[in-house]
C-alpha cells in the first residue's frame, strides 16, 4: 500500500522549497482558494476516457471514481462541481493555462510532473501491467522486444514503454486500447492494473497479464497549480476526512469494487 502520508509530505516539502526560492525573486501570488470561494464552483478535468475511473456514461455524464472523488472533495469544502473532459496528453498544459482549477484523472505522481504542478494525496494506488491475449506466444517480458505494445497517449506508461525501447502505437484511452488489442492490431497492452482488469471483466475481455514484470506500486493524485498552499491544505483536509469517515469507501466499492488505498 502507497504511504499516503509519507508522500504528501514530500510533495508539501517540495513545494515549500520551491514557493521559497520563488518569493526571493518574484512578488508573492494570491492563493487560489480564495477566488474558487467567491465563484462557488471549483472545475476539475479528466480524459473521460478511463473507465471506471472517469468515462462518459449512456446519458452523456461523466462519471467513475475521479469525478465521484472530486465532487465528494468539494462539497466538503462547500463548492459545487464543474466537469471537464480534455485529451490526456494536453491535460497539464491546460492547467497551467487556467483552462480548470483541478486534475482529478487518475495521475500518476512523479517527480517529472511534480516540477511543474503540485499534489494532493495521493488517493488511490495501483501498478503498471502488461496484458497479451489469451494464447500469446508472448508470455514473458523477454520477448517484447520485438512486440508491437499499445499505450495511452501522455501516460508515465508511454514515457516506461519508449524508456525500454519498446515499439510502441499510442491511443487517446483505454477503451481503444483493449480494442485494438483484440483486434490483434497490437501483440500487448500497457496500463495501469486495476483499471485494465476491471475493463476485462465488464467487456468479456480474455487478455492474460504478463507476470514476470518488476513493477511497483504508484499513488495516484490530484494536480493543481504550483504556489497555492491554501487550496492543497482545504483538498487534503476533505480527501483525509473522506477517507477516515467511511465515504472513500463506499465510492471505491461502487465503482472499483474495494478499497484501493
């Protein structure tokens, strides 16, 4: 299990180091909070493309875990919720650019991400995996050096797959993924885990997981703009209190099925 804790507190200690160097250099920036307050409304983004974490519903909603977990996050901090689908591999830049005040996507935390925006949680943990189909000569990560693997567009499981010198065709989610993998137009996927097995299972997916591959646990959290304390502390503060009253919980059951803490 990812150490919540003990990763918030390097992220709040980056962050400090960081808003400390800059105010020697620049004139200070009001916190965010305040004016996400005064609007009411805090605007959070994900793919919409990564189900069941976040995906578009028959109804034309987004729904899932994410934006189950950042409308939970606002209403404990007494804002109303406003839902933005953008393409993953521009979702930071549309961040920095003020396009919404959130990510609630399932990000991975890294420290490449973490120079430029700040973290809150992490709030849920998972691993990377690798998945052929059922009666695939490839069975082991030896032999995907000459394998065609499918990747999500602006994941860390694109920059992994392009760091092992893996052929690689990307794709814009997860759904396409499984997709072009059953269709046999790429020999093994990579994702994260628990959402390529949940996915399986609601599909009737047969895809078997590579289970020689070294892989640790990543915690996933939510991106905001660097130099705002105020509004890190008010999305912790209600994350930890979801997560200690039960209603994390409850979320998780309904839409991952446990606890993935």
């Amino acid at each position: 299990m990812i150490n919540r804790r003990s990763i918030t507190k390097v992220i709040a200690g980056a962050g400090a180091l960081m808003l400390a160097g800059l105010s020697l250099s620049a004139p200070a920036v009001a916190d965010e909070l305040e004016a996400i307050k005064k609007k009411g409304e805090i605007s959070i983004a994900m793919s919409g493309a990564y189900p069941p974490f976040n995906f578009v519903d028959e109804e034309n909603k987004v729904v899932g875990f994410d934006p189950a977990i950042g409308t939970e996050i606002a209403k404990r901090m007494g804002l109303e919720t406003k839902i933005v689908t953008t393409a993953w591999d521009g979702i930071i830049g549309g961040l920095l650019a003020k396009k919404y005040d959130a990510i609630v996507g399932s990000m991975t935390i890294t420290e490449e991400r973490d120079k430029v925006v700040d973290f809150v949680g992490p709030y849920y943990a998972t691993k990377r995996a690798i998945f052929t189909k059922e009666g695939s000569p490839i069975t082991s990560v030896k032999q995907l050096d000459d394998a065609t693997l499918g990747v999500t567009l602006g994941e860390t499981h694109e920059a992994w797959a392009r760091e092992q010198g893996y052929k690689i065709r990307t794709y814009k989610g997860l759904p396409e993924l499984m997709l072009e993998l059953e269709n046999g137009r790429v020999d093994a996927i990579v994702n994260d885990r628990i959402a390529a097995m949940l996915a399986m299972k609601k599909n009737g997916y047969k895809f078997v997981e590579i289970e020689d591959l070294v892989a640790d646990k990543f915690g996933a959290g939510i991106a905001i703009r660097e130099g705002n304390p105020d509004l890190q502390a008010a999305m912790q503060k209600a994350l930890d209190e979801i997560m200690a009253d039960g209603t994390y919980l409850k979320i998780a059951e309904k839409w991952v099925g446990g606890d993935i803490r």
